[in-house]
C-alpha cells in the first residue's frame, strides 16, 4: 500500500461538510493528494489556494532558519494573498 492510497482511503472528515455546508479549507486534502499524483491542474482546480499556500509554508521555512531583513512583511502579504483566494474560492463555490 502506497502513501496516496493510504492518504485517499483516510482522509479527514469534515463537520461542516456532514452539515451540508461546504468549508473554507474543503478540496485541501484531496488537492495535496492530487499533488503527490503529479495532477498539478487539478489540483489546482480542487483548492485553487493551494500553490500560494505552499509557497508561504516554504517561504516560512526559510525565513525562521535565515531570518530575512523583511521576512515579516513578505510572510504577512503572503498571508493576505492567500486570504483574499481562499475568500474569493469560498464565495464562488457558495454561489
């Protein structure tokens, strides 16, 4: 058994989802899982936020070992955009 088949047949479940409401955050695991798969438009597609959301978690990363000048400001504008497309996802999805 692989890791993406176990990823797939284990998956978190969402409370929001048992309500019949879709989340902010739904389409994220089965986007990461698309990812390891090598689908990179569908996952994009599934969790539109995903690729800016990866980029802060690295940028993060190499902002607590290195400590950038302005890390700070990059992390927070970085943390804006990610925002406003999980925002923008969110509301179209409702629609």
């Amino acid at each position: 058994m692989g890791i993406i088949s176990f990823l797939e047949e284990n998956m978190l479940s969402c409370q929001w989802k048992q309500l019949g409401m879709d989340c902010m955050g739904c389409g994220m695991q089965r986007s990461i899982i698309y990812i390891l798969k090598g689908e990179f438009v569908n996952a994009f597609f599934m969790y539109p936020a995903i690729y800016t959301l990866i980029g802060m978690f690295v940028y993060l990363g190499f902002h607590l070992k290195f400590s950038f000048k302005n890390g700070h400001r990059i992390l927070l504008y970085l943390f804006i955009i990610n925002i406003i497309i999980i925002l923008t996802n969110y509301i179209i999805k409702i629609n």
